[in-house]
C-alpha cells in the first residue's frame, strides 16, 4: 500500500532521481495523484484502441472487448495499481462519479441501447455495478492466490454482463 511507500521509491522505478522527483512533485501525495491520472490515462488508451478495432456496430464484441482489455489490463499492472490505489484512507465516493472508465461504459451500454441491442433502464448504475464487479472479481483472483485464469474470468463477467442488459 501507499502508506509504505516513499517518494523515492516512487521516483526509481520512474526513471526519476529523487531530488528531480522532490522539485517537480512537493509531496508524494502530489506524485502518487499524477501516476493515478497516468494510471487511468494509460489504462484508458489501452482500453480505447481495443475498442477502436472491434466493428463499429457489433455491440456484443465491444463488450468482450473491453471486459478482456479491461481485466488483462489491471491483471498486467496489479502491483502499480495497489500502490497508487490502495491505501488507508476513507474510500472516495466522487471516483464512482468521475471514472473514465465507468464513462467508457456509460458509452458503450448507451451505444447498445440506442442500436436496440441491449436494455438498461439506467445505464450509469449499470456501468457502475459493471465496473464494480470487474474490479472485484480481479481482486478476488488476486487474493486467492491461485493463478488468474484469465479467460474464464473473463467469460465469467461477459456472461453476467451480456445477460444483464438483455
């Protein structure tokens, strides 16, 4: 987690000596806050060029798609992401209302609904409830020990996703 981590170790591993890491970033609430947005950004790119090469109207690969883009990509940089994300403070409940990714959702299930192959009385609640699941289910994975098996994690929650927005 965050609490062990200093802004030198933070700043090696980023090609970063740290005295240039002090200079730029004061804290290292101020640097672990720019590797978050890079964090999202870059997780968000990945997930955007998937999706850019499923055909434009074919709203079941989309979902695919980005379900595996999205659970290779925590699984890829799980250890990146506990130290930026996890921590001992108070859960932010804004995230849930600023997540580009949820917002990724929120588009792909309206894209589905307006081309009359999914239902969602609400499509924000159900990006969130899918995002939320995804990311749980990853962590799941993690906790356990086990080796991810991909593949079927991933069938798992396109299964339940695809069967919610019938």
């Amino acid at each position: 987690g965050v609490e062990r981590v200093r802004l030198a170790d933070i700043a090696a591993p980023a090609g970063l000596p740290p005295r240039a890491a002090r200079a730029h970033y004061a804290t290292r609430e101020r640097l672990l806050q720019a590797l978050q947005d890079r964090f999202v950004s870059d997780y968000c790119a990945h997930l955007d060029a998937a999706m850019a090469r499923c055909p434009p109207g074919d709203w079941s690969a989309r979902l695919r798609t980005f379900v595996r883009t999205g659970v290779d990509g925590y699984l890829d940089h799980v250890a990146l992401h506990d130290v930026v994300f996890h921590d001992q403070r108070s859960h932010d409940r804004q995230a849930w209302q600023d997540n580009p990714v949820i917002e990724r959702l929120v588009e792909l299930l309206e894209g589905g609904i307006a081309a009359r192959v999914w239902v969602a009385p609400d499509p924000r609640l159900t990006a969130v409830i899918f995002f939320t699941a995804m990311h749980s289910a990853v962590d799941r994975v993690i906790a356990s020990g086990e080796p991810a098996d991909r593949q079927r994690l991933s069938q798992t929650l396109i299964g339940y996703f695809g069967r919610s927005v019938q």
